[in-house]
C-alpha cells in the first residue's frame, strides 16, 4: 500500500467520478480515469485479500466471460491487427468489473457522487450543444444531431436518458434531499427531457419512451393509492395518444400529392431553353414530383448570381448542390429554373448551402417536424429506387442482411473478430456493388456483430455474461439498474454499442456499479472495508 486506506479510497472515488463525468465528453480523459481506477487498485496492495475474494465471486467471473468470445476468436482471425485493436478497446470489460468488485461496497454519499457527477456532466454537455445551436458557432446547424460536438449523438443521448432516470430516482425515491433540491432535480430532468427532442436522434428518443413506459409499469405496480395509480396511468395515456396523433398528421402530411398533368409540361421555361422531364421516378419532395420541370444551365447560371458555392459542388453535409437545390425549389412547389432560384430569399440560399434539402427545416420550430419528415422521404425513396444511400435507417438493414449472410456460412464458432469487416465487405462487392465503399459497414446490431465474430457459442456466452450476474444479483427489483439494463440491451438491437471506447466504458463502468459496487436498498452500515 503507497497511501493511506483513506487516501486509497478517496482516488477510487475521484477515479470513478472522473470516468463518469468524462464520458460525454471526451476519449481521452475517460481513458485517464480509468487508467487512475486501475493503478490505484494495483498500488493498493491487499493482495491476500483480493486474490482470496476473486477465487470466491462467481458472479464476477460470469462477468469476466464478456471477453471471451472477442479472446478465442481471435486465435482464427486473419487480420490480427482488427483482432488486437479490438482486444485493447474491450479491455475495460475485464479491469473495471474487477476494480469494482474488490474494493469496499460504496457508500449511499459516494454513490449519490458519483451519480451527480455524471448528471452534472450530462447537463454541462447539453448546455455547450444547445450554445452552439442557438448560434455562437459560426455555421448554420441544419442536422441538430450535429451538435452533440464530442461524442456520438446515439451514446449521447442515452447517456441524457440515464441522467433523467437518476434524476428521478433521486427526487421520487429518496428522502435525503430537501424539496428545493428535488425540485431542480425535476426541473433539470424536464430540461434534458427537452433537449432529447432537440437532438433528434431516434434511439434516445425511443430510449426516453423505454423510461416513460417502464416507469409508468413499475408505479402501477408498486403503487397502491388509486389516485395515483390513476393519474399514471392518465397521463401515459395521454402522452401515448399525442405521439400517435402527431405522427398520423406527420405521416399524412407527407404522402399528401400535388397533382400534376404530365401531358401538359411545359416543354421550355420563360426564357425558352427546354425543361428536363424525367416522368417515370415518382420521387416527391413536400408533395411536390422531383424530376420535372429542371433546366439546368439556368439553375447554374442563376445560382452562381446568388452565391459562392459552386453549383458542381457539395453542400455543408457533403451532398451534391446541385440536388439539394433541386430538391429545396421543389419543396417549395416552383419550377427548377432562372425564375426559381429568384424566388428563393436569403435563408433559403443559407439553409441550401448547408444541406437542408426541402422548405421543412425552414419551417419547423422545433426541428422534430423536419426530422420526421427527413426519415419518411428516406423510406419512400428506397421504396420508389431501391437507394439505401438516403437513409441510415434502411443502410442498417442492408447491413443486418449481410452479416447474417456471414453467419450463417460461419455458424457456430464465426469469422473471427479480426475478420468481420472483411466478410462483410466481401458480401457488398458481391451482392450490394450499387452501394459505396463509404457504406460498407459493420452489423451495427452488437448481437450480430458478436454471432457474426465468435459464431453462436460467442453469443451464448456474451448473453450469459450480461443477464446472469444482473439476475443473480436480483437488479430488476431496483428501478434505476433495471432501466440502464434494459436501455443497453434494446440499444445493441440497433448500434454496435461496444464498438467504441466510448460506449464500452459507459456500459461497463455503470453495469460494475450496479451489479458490484452498489447495494440496494440503502443500509447504513452495509459498506465494509476489505483492508479491516
């Protein structure tokens, strides 16, 4: 032992509250925090103890058995280089549960830190976004998802979803704080509430559905008062039928058509050069046919009078300009030619420049409106087109089907880990060659990204590893581990949650956490020391 126990323990605190405030921001200091986690646990000494305490704690080996399936399938990957750089990213899965595990149970003060650090983080993290947004920076923000600046958007957003769900724990099912302190808790979680729906990203809102619905469940159970009971259930009701609602007008609002002659087009604009009529792609943008109507020289020469983005270039998301400018001034019901772009003002050049495709961006308040729409137009486009390139909802299945054309050549022990990518590419040059070399990407489904690597047994394993520890230990009883768990599971159905460092160590610091480092409910003499 360098320190003292209380200066040992007072860095395992630090070292726990500096990963978890890290994790919305950047790689580099959660890396830090978990390097100080780990040495402080190695300068501690207590070897005796600890050695005799792993050789005891099932649970914890369970939990090790995370790792296997990436250690033995890397024994028969080609690309060791893929193998080993995965190996180092999954390494938190193996040194903080042990961490965790082996040093004294957190106390109710400690833990309530650590998760006030991290909402306090979360929080900071969403104020710099919505700075940024409001206009501080010097672009015009079309995608908001673009505003979560460090870390993924997905992660962020979950990462905003559990700091909700600790606000609530800690203001509903706590009676250590005064009410001006639950009130802000309140109001704090009202605040990221909104912010989610500003961010745009689908899975967090999809996560916050996950809390309100699993929320709503676990008061009708353990709630008695009637009125309570009621109230609930009314206002879930309620909020249900809103989002319904919003999302029929939503949805009919977009396949509504404007009717067009196409035997009656007007062959030539005003200034006589001859319009482009392609009649046979039913592409719509607001209601509106996409492919009629286009005079191109016009467009070019026009366009060039109104700005200094080359018309042959790409707009701010990297799109061509050329159609994004087709698509807006189709959006808007005119003509794409001379007497088009003059209609445009100076907002519409600006929100053009920066990739906003159709009038709908311009129009939306709250920015929801236009990602509903986006997403919709992405869906009918590769309905009409059979293009995946539009939309990163229809690019995921087509990267489902390949890795299951994968698995089921390598059924039971995989391709190895190194060699996932590689498969998968293999199955675009042969099945997918229309799709760009950009998209040839990973399952983003961590359950098949796993099958696809260590084969069936690989996922058994990766199951049992997860579940077995979370049910033993009995979490489901406990609202705040039950909601976490069930976010990171139902979040792997859509995103390779483990393929960053980022989503690896939010998922292991607060699953060791829950499982090893906390108990619930709270006793005031359930933290023993293992140095006593």
């Amino acid at each position: 032992m360098i320190f003292t126990p209380k200066a040992h323990r007072l860095l395992y605190i630090l070292a726990l509250a500096i990963t978890a405030c890290s994790l919305p921001f950047s790689v580099y200091t959660t890396s830090i925090g978990t390097i100080i986690l780990v040495a402080n646990f190695l300068l501690e000494g207590n070897w005796r103890f600890k050695a005799e305490a792993i050789k005891t704690n099932k649970l914890l080996w369970i939990s090790l058995l995370v790792y296997t399936p990436l250690l033995y399938s890397f024994f028969y990957s080609t690309n060791t280089a893929i193998g080993l750089k995965e190996l180092r990213l999954w390494l938190p899965f193996v040194f903080v549960p042990i961490v965790v595990a082996l040093s004294n149970k957190l106390n109710h003060t400690e833990f309530q830190f650590i998760l006030l650090s991290f909402v306090l983080a979360v929080f900071v993290a969403t104020a710099i976004s919505t700075t940024y947004l409001l206009g501080i920076a010097s672009e015009l923000v079309i995608d908001t998802r673009r505003i979560s600046l460090f870390i993924s958007h997905i992660r962020f957003s979950m990462m905003v979803n559990l700091a909700i769900a600790i606000l609530i724990h800690l203001a509903f099912s706590n009676n250590h704080f005064k009410k001006p302190i639950r009130i802000l808790f309140i109001a704090v979680a009202i605040w990221l509430t909104a912010f989610l729906f500003v961010l745009k990203a689908f899975t967090g809102i999809a996560m916050l559905a996950l809390l309100v619905a699993m929320g709503t469940i676990w008061i009708l159970i353990k709630q008695r008062n009637r009125i309570v009971r009621f109230v609930v259930t009314s206002i879930a009701l309620s909020m249900l039928l809103i989002i319904a609602s919003t999302i029929t007008h939503k949805v009919d609002r977009f396949y509504t058509r404007h009717r067009v002659n196409l035997t009656q087009l007007n062959p030539t604009t005003a200034n006589g050069n001859p319009y482009t009529h392609d009649t046979l792609r039913k592409i719509y943008e607001n209601g509106h046919l996409l492919y009629i109507n286009i005079c191109y020289p016009e467009l070019r020469n026009e366009w060039q009078r109104r700005s200094t983005v080359p018309f042959d270039s790409t707009d701010a998301k990297g799109q061509p300009l050329s159609q994004t400018i087709i698509r807006y001034i189709t959006s808007l019901g005119h003509t794409k030619d001379s007497a088009g772009i003059w209609k445009l003002d100076s907002l519409d050049i600006n929100l053009i420049e920066h990739g906003a495709t159709s009038v709908i961006f311009k129009e939306s308040t709250t920015g929801f409106d236009a990602r509903i729409y986006q997403l919709l137009w992405e869906f009918d486009a590769y309905r009409s087109e059979r293009n995946i390139s539009y939309s990163s909802v229809v690019q995921r299945m087509v990267f489902a089907k390949a890795a299951w054309f994968v698995v089921k050549n390598n059924f039971w022990l995989g391709v190895g880990w190194g060699d996932i990518r590689d498969s998968m590419s293999q199955y675009y040059q042969q099945y997918e060659p229309s799709l760009p070399e950009t998209l040839w990407l990973m399952p983003h489904n961590q359950y098949l990204t796993v099958w696809t690597g260590s084969g069936l047994l690989g996922l058994i394993i990766f199951l049992i590893a997860l579940c077995v520890p979370f049910v033993t230990k009995k979490m489901y009883r406990h609202f705040l581990p039950l909601y976490f768990f069930a976010m990171v599971m139902v979040s792997m159905l859509n995103e390779d949650t483990f393929e960053t460092h980022i989503g690896i160590t939010f998922a292991t610091i607060f699953i060791s956490l829950f499982i090893f480092g906390d108990t619930f409910p709270h006793k005031p003499d359930e933290s023993k020391s293992i140095n006593s």
